[in-house]
C-alpha cells in the first residue's frame, strides 16, 4: 500500500492506494499549530478506521507548498509509519519538462497535475485546479510545462469581501435562485460563482487560443465539482488528480 499525502494552504489531502486503486481518501483542514506528534496519531487512526495497519504501508509520497508543515509530516511519517517520506521536489524524477522561467518556483502541486494529466489524459492539456489559489497550468503537444496563470481562489474573494467591507456577511457558496440577486446574500453567491465560472471560460479561451482547438481540459480542486455544474467547458473532472500524480511519481521513482 502507497500513502501519498498533499500539503496545501487550505487542506491537507491524503490517499490510500493499493497498486492503482484509490482505496481511501481524506480531506483535513491544514493547522500550522499541529505538531508532528499530532499529525502521527492522526494518520494511524485514518488508516486503522479504513481496516488498515500503517505496518503495511510500503511507501509514502508527499508534495507541499507549504515549507513549515513539510518537516513537521515528514517527522510524523518517520515516527509514527515507519516510512520516510518521497518528498516531490527539483531532485525527483517527474518526466516533466519545465518551461517555467525559474523551475523551482513553481508548486509542486501543479506539477505533479501535470504528471498526472500526461500519464492518465492526453495533451494539450489545461488544468484548473480550485484551491486556495485558482490555478491554470499549460501542458503543450509534448507534455511540456509552459506555465500558467494564477488568481485568488473562490474562498479566498469571499472572505476578502467580508473583511474589506462594513456590511457584506459571511455566505455559502452555492447556486443562487438568479444570476441577478434580489437580495445581498443571493447578489453575492451570484458574484462569486458566476463571476468565476465567466473568468475561468474566459481564461480557457485565451488558453486554447495559444495550445489548440484539441486542449482538453481537466478540472480539480475541493470545488471542481461546484463550479463544473454551472459550465460546459471541463472535459474531464478529477477531483483527486492531485493524489493519482504522487502515485505516478512514486512508482517512477522507486
């Protein structure tokens, strides 16, 4: 069995796999108060609520862009599982070729995307993922990483609205009655989501304009599957894309 873990601002996102298999997945609010004995203890009770031993991990692969929570689960993986982990960085095969201007400064999240989409899809390819950031990243004909656009994630403009006004409230996102709001709650789900469905149709259309006709593109995020009922423009859905390419890159490695 292979852990493969995914360090983000908003989430830590962990899979269980069994050779290819996604047998179990868990999305967990990153705490940078957490401490390595924590995070330990939290990783065998996930793994023992499923019916597993961590003794029977062969391996664990994890990506962050976050630095001061990578040690802090590594130690957790070293002490607790047994297992030190794949640490996806400018040192490990990925098969990727990085067009970016510095290659070390892209996330290792969107590259191991990339990974994923060359393996599992097919190129061009455009992935947007729906994190704490909205990201666009660019695979040409070859699988090549050309790079990508970057803009404020849903959750993080929702709650910049709240803090940077005097009378906007806190709102859930989900699909108003009306993409015109009779009321604030409503004018403000409407905003939120159909304004980033137009943004990501629009950013999609100069994408193609540069990869092809032919780009497929892959959705992926915790709200992919929200922002995909409301557009036609997601060829493929996968909200997991992220854990499928540590898979990937750890089987490349081994």
């Amino acid at each position: 069995m292979l852990l493969v873990i995914d360090i983000g601002n908003t989430n830590i996102t962990l899979g269980l796999y069994k050779a290819k298999t996604l047998s179990a997945r868990w999305r967990l609010a990153t705490d940078h108060q957490r401490m390595p004995d924590e995070y330990g203890m939290q990783m065998i009770s996930l793994l023992q609520h499923v019916g597993y031993r961590y003794q029977r991990l062969e391996g664990i692969c994890m990506a962050s862009v976050v630095p001061p929570l990578t040690s802090r689960l590594a130690q957790a993986c070293a002490h607790y599982l047994n297992r030190d982990p794949l640490i996806v960085d400018d040192e490990v095969k990925t098969g990727i070729n990085i067009l970016y201007e510095d290659p070390k400064a892209v996330g290792a999240d969107r590259i191991v995307d990339a990974v994923a989409v060359k393996h599992l899809y097919s190129v061009p390819a455009c992935v947007v993922d729906f994190g704490t950031a909205t990201t666009f990243d660019a695979l040409d004909r070859e699988a090549n990483y050309l790079g990508g656009a970057i803009a404020p994630g849903i959750t993080v403009a929702a709650e910049a609205l709240v803090q940077r006004t005097a009378k906007l409230p806190r709102v859930d996102l989900q699909r108003p009655p009306s993409v015109i709001g009779r009321n604030t709650v409503h004018a403000m789900q409407s905003g939120l989501l159909f304004g980033y469905v137009a943004m990501v149709e629009g950013m999609l259309t100069r994408f193609r304009e540069i990869l092809g006709e032919e780009m497929k593109v892959i959705a992926t995020g915790g709200l992919a599957e929200i922002v995909a009922q409301e557009t036609t423009c997601f060829d493929i859905i996968a909200p997991w894309l992220t854990l499928d390419g540590l898979r990937i890159i750890w089987e490349m490695n081994r």
